[in-house]
C-alpha cells in the first residue's frame, strides 16, 4: 500500500533540511546540532537581561501595565536553550510592548520531572520580583515547552497530582496563578503514551518522530532501559503522567484556570494530543480554542517571516488583547 503524501506548505521546507536529527538516544549528538544554532548569535533590538533563571527581553518604553510574557522553548525536554529563541522573543518583546522571559530551565535525563517545571516557576517567581506583581501574565510555549507551560500552570493552580507545599510555596503560587491571564500552546508536547492516531501516522517526522519521543519520555520521567533495549518504547505509570500533565477536569474553569489557545500541525504525530486537550479543557468548563494551518509541521509555527508567523503572532496579539 502506497503511503499518501501529505500537503506541506513550500516556504517551510527549507526547516526540515536545517533542522539536526532529533537523536534523544544520543543525546551529544543531539545537543551539539543545537548548539551550532548558536555560531551567529542574536543581536537583540530590546534590552537584554540574563540570569542563571533565564534571558528577559525589555521593550524600550515599557509600560507600567505591559503584561510578562513567559516563552518557554522546545528540544524534547532534553535539549535547548533559551539563547536559541533569542530573536522570536526579542520580536514578541517588540510586537507586544510586553516584557518576554525565557526561563533557562534544565534539562532531562540529568534533570528528570519535576525539576524542568519548577525551574520554570522559580524563573517566573524572580521575574514578578524584579518587574512588580502588578502585571497580568501569559505563558507560552512551544513542543516540550508548551508541555512545560500546561504543566507548570497546572502546578500553579493545584491541579497536579501529589505535590507536597508548604504555606508559604502555596501562598505564592496562588498569587503568581491569579495573575495569569491565559496560556499560549504551540504544538504541544504531553502525551508519553503515544496513543493516538497522529503518533502512528507520522512516526517518522517529519523531524520529530515516535522513536525520538519515545526517548524524550524516558528521560523526562527519569526512567532508564536495560542496556540492548534503547530503542524499546517504555510504558510510564498512570500516577507520573498525571502529575505531569493532569487530564483536564470537571468544572477546572471554577478554581480558575486561564483560557487556553492551541495551535496544533496537520502533519505532526504530535496533533491528536493538542487536539484532545483543547476539547478537554472545553469539556471541563474551560475557555479554549483550537487552530490548524495547512502545511504545517512539527517545528514550523515560528518561522521568521513566514506566513504562518505571522498568523500565528495575530493569533497571539488577539487572544492577549481578549484576556487582558
């Protein structure tokens, strides 16, 4: 049986060449692609701030309400740095008057679930520190990092299974979570079961595949293989996944969880799952909508100058303004 080929847009090809192999079960390899993203680094038009939390970007003129924008970047959990979306973010910071955070959070298999999350939260929590609890606050991410945005807000309203606080870790994060104002997901990346019909339909990419995020799964969570077995997919307890990403609830809109805008590809084994979490949320009570661009991929929504950017950013500069 001949497999069908499937609609890809022509400006975004040229991603697939330039993207490194996505080799979570060689991960030296993995990083070293991404590190020579790199080689030509961005020179920001914002003010630039770095900290061992993250890289914020300060638009001249920055308003005293500007909302902060948290960009959490992608690399299957387990590689990425902030520099690498230094100018997206550096174009959001200017696009949206907002002030753009991208925590440095680390990475799996050294850094296994939750620490990636936490690190993302203590990035947020230095932030309103320096820039004033007074801001409305959004948080975005991409793949991994959209999977890290849906699991840190979920943490940050209480939603996540067995997370033992103390007073003083709730009462901040119930302040920080009454000041978000919505969560922005982009090809999201939080299904270690891979069961849906999108992950066997492209199982091989393009670029991000089912044998790379079998991978990625088994070092988020921390779970090693027997030697000889490294390509095998892992089966991951019910009780760590929901911790990590907690199936939308009854009624999650009454604890007040934030109005949610997904952006799935038609061709990524990615799709189902951000698919099935939109109407997860809508079906718990929750504010949420759901978009598909055709000819679009896994890696392809934040092309420079693209025209699905572009939408993408209206999108965003749309679903900011609604919920600000």
């Amino acid at each position: 049986m001949t497999k069908p080929s499937f609609f890809l847009r022509p400006e975004l090809l040229p991603v697939i060449e330039a993207t490194p192999e996505q080799t979570t079960w060689d991960l030296p390899s993995m990083r070293a692609g991404g590190d020579a993203l790199l080689e030509n680094p961005h020179e920001a038009t914002n003010r630039l701030e770095v900290s061992a939390r993250g890289r914020t970007f300060i638009p001249e003129g920055l308003q005293d309400n500007a909302p902060i924008l948290v960009s959490i970047h992608g690399g299957g959990y387990v590689a990425g740095r902030a520099a690498f979306d230094d100018a997206k973010n550096d174009e959001l910071a200017t696009h949206f008057g907002a002030i753009v955070l991208s925590p440095e959070y680390r990475l799996a298999p050294e850094f296994p679930f939750p620490i990636p999350v936490d690190d993302c939260i203590s990035a947020l929590a230095e932030a309103l520190e320096r820039f004033g609890y007074e801001r409305p606050i959004f948080v975005m991410g991409d793949s991994a990092g959209a999977g890290l945005a849906y699991s840190m807000v979920s943490r940050l309203y209480g939603l996540a299974a067995h997370v033992p606080q103390d007073e003083g870790t709730a009462a901040q994060y119930e302040r920080i979570s009454s000041m978000i104002r919505g969560i922005v997901l982009l090809e999201p990346c939080i299904d270690p079961r891979m069961s849906t019909h999108s992950s066997s339909l492209f199982a091989d990419g393009p670029i991000w595949t089912r044998c790379a995020a079998a991978g990625a799964w088994r070092h988020f969570f921390g779970l090693a293989l027997a030697t000889g077995e490294e390509g095998k997919e892992l089966e991951i307890p019910e009780a760590l996944v929901e911790s990590a990403f907690p199936k939308p609830r009854e009624h999650m809109r009454e604890v007040g969880f934030p109005p949610a805008l997904v952006v799935v590809n038609p061709v990524d084994p990615l799709r189902d799952e951000g698919i099935a979490l939109a109407t997860g949320l809508v079906d718990s009570g929750c504010i949420a909508e759901l978009h598909m661009f055709a000819g679009t991929f896994h890696g392809s929504l934040s092309v420079p100058d693209s025209v699905t950017w572009e939408d993408i950013c209206s999108l965003i500069s749309r679903f900011m303004t609604e919920n600000y």
